[in-house]
C-alpha cells in the first residue's frame, strides 16, 4: 500500500536548522514528514498520537520504560574505546556498545516502548516488519514479556538470508509471515503490514521499527531511541577531555539508530555522518517522494515508480529514509555517505580481528566509513569519532561465511 509521488523540487530549498524535537501535529521536519495514509488509518494515527503524546508526559509511564529498559535490556550498554584499532588508523574511535542489547541490537529500545504504549492502549497484537529480522525478533520478545500477540511480515528474499533470526521469532512465540510481491524484502514487508493494520486497527498496534511511516511513527520512534544519544553523551563527557567526539557516525536505512544517537550531540559541535548501502542510497541518489504514509528522499524513477534498493545488509535494504534525516541533510546538520557492499564485509573482518567484535552488517557500513576516512580531510588523524554499533553480526555469520 504504497503511496508514490514525484516531486521536482530541487534540494536547493531555504535551510532550516533542525534540533530533533516535536515536529508538531502535522509531523513535519520542513518539507519532509507528514501522513499519507487511506482515509481508513487516519483515526488509527489520530489515536496513537494522542495516546503517545499522554504517555510520554506521563512520569509513570516513562519510569517503567526506563525500568524496563534498565532490568531486561540491559541499558545503559557501554561505550568501548577500540584501542587496536584506534592506534593502526590514527584517530580515536569508540563504539557505542547496541550490540550488547537484549536480542543483539538497537531495536529493543524502540519496542519496549511501543510495546508499552500498545497496552496501555488496550491493543492485544502486535504487527510488525522486519528485513534483518532484528526488528521482529525484538517485537516476538517484547511481545512474549508482556502476553501479546505477535504477526511479523518478513519478505522471502531476507527470510532466506536471515534463517537464524526467523527460527528466534518463532521459538519466541510470533507468527512470521513470508511476503513474496516485490524484491521481498524490506519495502514489500512494510506494504503487508501496513495492508494488515487497516483490517485490525480496533485490536492491533502497528509496531514500526524505524524512524518511518505517518506521523507520528518517525517522531515517536526517535524519541524511543533517544536513549542511544543521552547515554553516549555522558559517556563521552567521562571519556574525552573535550567531552564531545569530533564525529558521530551510525549507518542509516530507515535511520533509527542514527536519529537515536544524533539526538544526543545535534545541539553540540560534534558532526553528525549517516552511512547509506551504495544500493540503497535514498539521501544520496534519491528524490522527495511519498513512500508508506511519509515524504522524504525515495529512490524512483522520472514517473514517480519506486525504484528497488539493493544492499548485502537485509537491515538497510530500503528505498527510502526517514523524513527526519532528509531534513537533516537538507539544514546541512547532518552528512549522508555511501559504502560499497565489500567495504562493508571488510569492515566487519577488521574490527572482528582488531576488537574481538562482530559487528552486524548494517552497523559494518559506519565502520567502514570510519577506515576510508581515517587520515583524510573527512576525519584527520587525531580526530575523536564515535560509531553507533547498532547490532551484533551473529545473524550475517551464514552469509558472510558463503562471501568470505
């Protein structure tokens, strides 16, 4: 159920800054942003906006959260200085630690929380996608922990390539649907959950996992990552004497775990990078479009069509981006890069051997950026640069093993 439009306007348009906050009832981050949705789910958003705007204000809510999040999974993770690794490049790097995370990634922190809030809003099922199967087996979790029902829509080609991750959600109790339209993958995933939700909406929570979707998805979905960022902030404060990195770097398809440690340091001096997939590069390549309920930068053709995005990442096999991070890079607040596929694997390889950490192969594409740039004018020697390590890479060991 995708909604496609191409929209000439150039990427010329006045700047605004951008602090990551409240993008208002219309959920607009500038020209990005918005709802775009059949007339049906309008009320279902209407409802969960309100219903997150209540919790959020509401201190009992947010302790349990904080509770949740403390005593299940695992936060606050570490921020690791990578000492080998930092010495062979010359600059210093740290490794803000969402591997470590209950289910191996970033994406508990945005579950728990949705979660949280499909209860408190009498919801008894959970929908979600996922293309790495992070995100779904985060969801099977949080639903196992507090009795609901879940449905995740996996596409077919990711199924194939993340066999360990569709055995979790399924021991976990959830029923993992395979799509088969499309690429299968991630996009075509997002289109069946989306088609589920407006014949369910009385019962079920659409339980996005990224910062995408109408509003208020990517707002509501940044402020649950928001914890990555505050974390890391006062980490950093502990262990550098300037206590700000000179760098942020996190990889972005949708752009969750990116907006979530960004939203610690956009009101510092820190530069902000997002790693896209060569293949899936919509800040790069793409063009403002309206692509499942948001407009932002989406990969299409001159008619509007959606083009397919392609990565060796299940988890960053998106045509678009987050409507916060378009607005990013629109401000110039934040800069978008692209890493090739094999950069990517050899990425992983060399913080494995250096570190003793296996990094998921999304969160590779940060690390990658980190060993082109080291030296250069992009991160000169001496320079501090924290990596978001969104997730583990036990998930790619099949198909890194078939790669390498």
């Amino acid at each position: 159920m995708s909604l496609t439009l191409w929209n000439p306007e150039s990427r010329s348009a006045p700047p605004r800054r951008s602090g990551m906050d409240d993008p208002g009832s219309e959920g607009r981050f500038g020209r990005f942003g918005g709802r775009f949705v059949p007339e049906s789910l309008v009320p279902a958003c209407e409802e969960l906006e309100r219903g997150f705007r209540e919790a959020w204000a509401d201190p009992a809510f947010r302790a349990a959260l904080n509770q949740t999040l403390a005593l299940y999974a695992g936060r606050p993770t570490p921020v690791t200085p990578a000492a080998r690794l930092s010495a062979e490049l010359g600059v210093t790097l740290l490794l803000k630690r969402e591997d470590l995370a209950h289910t191996g990634s970033h994406k508990i922190n945005n579950v728990i929380g949705q979660a949280l809030l499909a209860r408190r809003m009498g919801k008894t099922h959970l929908l979600a996608e996922t293309g790495a199967g992070q995100h779904g087996v985060a969801t099977a979790t949080a639903g196992a922990l507090l009795g609901l029902d879940v449905t995740v829509f996996m596409g077919e080609r990711d199924m194939e390539r993340q066999q360990l991750n569709v055995f979790r959600m399924e021991l976990l109790g959830a029923r993992v649907v395979g799509v088969s339209s499309g690429s299968r993958t991630l996009k075509d995933a997002c289109n069946e959950a989306l088609r589920n939700w407006v014949g369910a909406v009385d019962d079920a929570h659409y339980c996005i996992g990224s910062v995408l979707g109408p509003h208020p998805y990517p707002w509501m979905v940044r402020e649950f990552q928001r914890v990555i960022g505050e974390e890391a902030r006062g980490q950093c404060a502990d262990l550098l004497t300037h206590g700000v990195p000179d760098v942020v770097v996190a990889c972005v398809g949708g752009g969750s775990n990116a907006a979530g440690v960004f939203a610690g340091f956009v009101d510092t001096s820190a530069r902000l990078v997002g790693v896209e997939p060569e293949g899936g590069a919509a800040v790069t390549f793409g063009q403002p479009g309206v692509l499942h309920g948001f407009q932002s930068y989406v990969l299409q053709d001159e008619s509007g069509q959606i083009l397919e995005a392609t990565s060796i990442s299940a988890g960053l096999d998106y045509p678009g981006v987050g409507p916060e991070h378009a607005h990013l890079a629109d401000t110039g607040r934040a800069s978008y890069v692209t890493m090739s596929d094999d950069e990517a694997v050899a990425a992983v390889s060399r913080l494995a051997r250096t570190e003793g950490i296996l990094p998921a192969l999304e969160s590779a594409h940060a690390v990658a950026w980190v060993l082109r740039a080291a030296g250069t004018a992009d991160l000169p020697s001496g320079s501090t640069v924290l990596v978001n390590l969104s997730g583990r890479g036990d998930k790619d060991a099949d198909q890194l093993a078939r790669l390498m």
